[in-house]
C-alpha cells in the first residue's frame, strides 16, 4: 500500500524543509506550498491525506485556508502549525474542522504522534462510510424480493415513507414477515441513511433495564450507575430508533415513551433536565394494536401517535408466487455460505410450497432451506428431508368428508332461518365445494360457523389439536391461526 501523502504548507523555507525531512523519516510522502491559493489548488489537483498548514501567509489566513479545503474535501485531515499559539486562533482551528493545533517551535514526537492520529482516524472514517454504504447496499428495497401485488403494494408505501419526514411508523404484520427489514430499508433508504440505526428488541431486555437504555443515565443514579450512559436516543441522533415488538412494553413505560414522543425531549434517569432528540422512530408489532388498546393492553394514545402512518405486512400465504422467489433466492444464498451446488426445488417439493400456508411466513421458509440444504445429498431438494408437519401436510385430503354432519347442521339452520322470511336460495354443486348446501340469499356468519366447526373439532378429539385439524383437513398450525382470526375478529366487534 502506498504511504500516505502530506502537504506542508508554509511561507518559510527552512520550516518547510525540516518538516519534509521529517516527514521522509516517518515514511510518508510529502509536498509543499507556501500561499493560501497554491495550497487549495494542490488540494483541489491531487488532494492529499493531510495538511500541515501555518495560519499567517502571504496571500491570506491559514484559517481561512482551512475552512476552504475543509469544505471541499472533508476527508483531509488538517493540522494547523504556528509560532501564533493565541487562544483564539486555536478556538477558531478546532471549530473549522482542524484536527489538532500544535505551536513552533514544534516538538517533532508531538507532530508525529497527532498526524499518526489523524491518518488513523480519517482510515476509520473511511471504513464506516464504506460500511454504512454496504448496509444501504444491503438493505435497499432493490433487495426485497417479492412480485405479488400484496407486496408491491406494501413497498410502494415504504418507500413513500422513506422519503417522506414522517417522525412515526408503525409496522404491523405477523412473526416471521420480515419487519426488521422493512424498518431498515426505510431507514437506508431516507435522508437519515448516513445516520445510525439504533435497535431495541421491546421482548428481549427485562422492563426494569429498558427504561436506562432508552434514555441512559447520570451518574449516581443508582448503585452501579459509576459514569454517565448515554442512551438510545441520544446514540439515534439524526438517525433512527426502530422498536421491535412494542407491544411488550409495560404501561407505564408506554406513558414516559408517549411523553417523550409528543416533546421531542427526554431526560436521563436520575436527570434534571431534558434533552431534545432528532431520530424517526419506527415501532413494529406481530399484535394488533388497535385491539390491544381496546384490550387495553396497549395505551390508545400510543397508538395513535405511533400509527401516523401503518404499513401491514403481507403473510407469506398472501404472496402469491413470491414462495418459489424466496425459495430460489435462500438457496443461491446457501449454496455460498455452505459450497453446495444445488439449482432447485423438486416438483414435489415446488407443489407441496405452493400449497403449504406458512404459519412461520418468509423466517419458517428460510430456515427450512438451510436446513434441507445442510442434508440434501442430490443436486435438487426433494422430500427426503422435510420436517414431519410439512410431510403429514402432502398426506392430507383437500377435502375430508368427516365431521359433514355438522357442516350441514349449521347451513341448514342458516337456510331454514332465511327460508321463514321468504329468502331465495342458491346451490353449489358437488365439484364447487366438495358437499352440496343450500346458502340463503340472506348470507350466513362465516365466522360463527367456522368458530363452531372448531370448536367441535376440539370436543370431539377431546382438546388434541393435531387430530382436531386432521378433522377438517388442514394442518396444525393452520388449526391454530384460524383460532386466532376468530377469535381477534370477535374483538373487533
């Protein structure tokens, strides 16, 4: 690697020699200028990693030199050199974005260790930077997959969010939908990309510490508080503060949140005075808060101040065709990380995803496809190596006859009901549904009778849930969603 050049600039020649020989000895490369306009134009032609500059010039103020290179490349670390060691003039340095202030006659082991500073310091600047581009890279929305229209859909609303200067958004879908994502492309893709993104998981970090990370402390706030912390929103600043899975928090931290929300200001434990904030938030829920504030599990007025904007996150089942997308995507990932070679899924496999309805959505698919393709011995994966619910899956009925009885009951009461208030008819013959019914022109509760015919699964498999889906036809983590959308559909009422 080439050593780093240095531009000395001074109008007195012996300064100027002692410091390129020195430079020489350290390793570096060096050249020189001794004006204000030679200087700039060195720095403009071919700008070096550093300046070692003098404040009194011929043509002009050092100062005002540095200001100008520092403007125009703000990556050149600049020293600033001088018999002038006047309190002002170093004030002045440090404000114009030099890095150090060093007074003649120079102590040459003080020079060498600054500008070694420097040179270290710019190198990890640079590092984040090219970092923080790969992160925008990685986290772009070029890089989420999906061609349903749920999800075109719910992208299009991301990125309006992103370039908008929404302070709230509220992500909502189910586990596994790939909300963190989401919070992260909205935060790489807005005006705060150069910003952190600073991350709390609501369900990970027990209730008495959260409030210490959020805000930070003072010192002395409590036994072991021996320095002053800062918190979450002050390492956000001008970034992005992304809760996941809010709806964990307690009540009364969810009031000190809304406080803080609705002020832009928020005080450190065990401090006397408030400190303003500027980071977006982005909170995310697998809930549904709304019914949870009705619950009240949630404050209502959190709600409402955080879902300024919402976005729903499509399940996986509501993605039509996006599963082969994923899958083919996981295994191109894969067959890097672990220097496999295989081009696909089997007809097997590619049927059995297409009609599996992915209770775990886009996670559950992704760790399958490690998985299969940590064991799979054959340049495609096949059913060899399925996890037992998806193969107990690719045995069940579409349709079972059992229980039919109590499929009729129901229809029928529903028709005799319309039929007594002189309701029309319409039949659906055999090849439609499986059964033939009678439905009322009057309509029926789809919802009642779906509660019912789970609930007398479970009454007749005695509460064994496997065999309650095995009943109807489903799976048992389909037997379980269902329960919840029944159950959370009776709420909203």
């Amino acid at each position: 690697m080439a050593a780093d050049r240095i531009l000395v600039v001074d109008d007195d020649h012996s300064a100027r020699w002692m410091l390129s020989e020195a430079l020489k000895g350290w390793g570096y490369q060096y050249s020189e200028a001794q004006t204000v306009q030679s200087a700039l134009f060195a720095c403009d032609s071919d700008p070096p990693a550093a300046v070692l500059l003098d404040i009194d010039l011929p043509d002009g103020s050092g100062l005002k030199a540095l200001r100008e290179i520092k403007s125009r490349h703000p990556e050149i670390i600049v020293i600033m050199v001088t018999a002038n060691v006047f309190f002002e003039n170093a004030v002045e340095a440090l404000r114009g974005g030099a890095f150090d202030f060093i007074g003649k006659p120079l102590n040459l082991n003080e020079l060498e260790v600054t500008l070694r500073n420097g040179l270290e310091t710019r190198r990890l600047r640079r590092r984040v930077k090219a970092l923080g581009r790969q992160q925008a890279h990685h986290f772009s929305f070029e890089q989420l997959i999906g061609e349903s229209p749920a999800m075109k859909n719910m992208l299009t609303l991301a990125r309006k969010v992103a370039e908008s200067n929404a302070s709230a958004v509220l992500l909502q879908g189910e586990s596994g939908t790939g909300k963190d994502l989401i919070a992260s492309s909205i935060h790489y893709g807005s005006n705060r990309a150069d910003g952190p993104f600073v991350a709390l998981n609501c369900a990970a970090i027990p209730g008495t510490l959260i409030e210490s990370e959020l805000f930070g402390y003072e010192k002395g706030a409590f036994t072991d508080a021996k320095a002053r912390k800062e918190g979450m929103f002050e390492q956000a600043e001008g970034g992005t503060i992304f809760f996941d899975e809010i709806g964990e928090l307690e009540l009364g931290l969810q009031a000190k949140l809304l406080r803080v929300f609705e002020q832009g200001a928020f005080r450190r434990v065990g401090g006397l005075k408030d400190i303003p904030y500027d980071a977006r938030i982005i909170a995310a829920s697998n809930r549904d808060l709304k019914a949870e504030s009705r619950a009240g599990r949630f404050r209502a007025d959190l709600f409402y101040r955080l879902s300024i904007i919402q976005i729903d996150l499509p399940t996986l089942r509501e993605r039509d065709g996006d599963v082969l997308l994923l899958a083919a995507n996981f295994i191109e990932q894969f067959n890097k990380r672990l220097g496999k070679r295989i081009t696909g899924l089997s007809p097997e496999v590619t049927d059995l995803f297409l009609r599996y309805q992915w209770p775990g959505n886009v996670r559950e698919l992704r760790n399958l496809i490690e998985r299969l393709m940590i064991l799979e011995e054959s340049n495609v994966i096949t059913t060899a190596w399925l996890p037992h619910e998806l193969l107990e899956f690719t045995t069940a009925q579409p349709v079972q006859q059992v229980e039919q009885s109590a499929v009729t009951d129901q229809l029928q009461n529903a028709a005799t009901a319309s039929q007594v208030a002189g309701a029309h008819s319409i039949t659906y013959n055999d090849n439609e549904i499986g059964l033939k019914f009678r439905l009322p022109a009057g309509g029926v509760d789809l919802n009642a009778l779906e509660k019912s015919l789970l609930q007398q699964a479970i009454k007749h498999t005695k509460g064994n849930q496997t065999k309650a889906a095995a009943l109807l036809g489903i799976s048992r983590d389909q037997f379980r969603y269902r329960i919840k959308r029944v159950d959370a559909a009776e709420e909203e009422r």
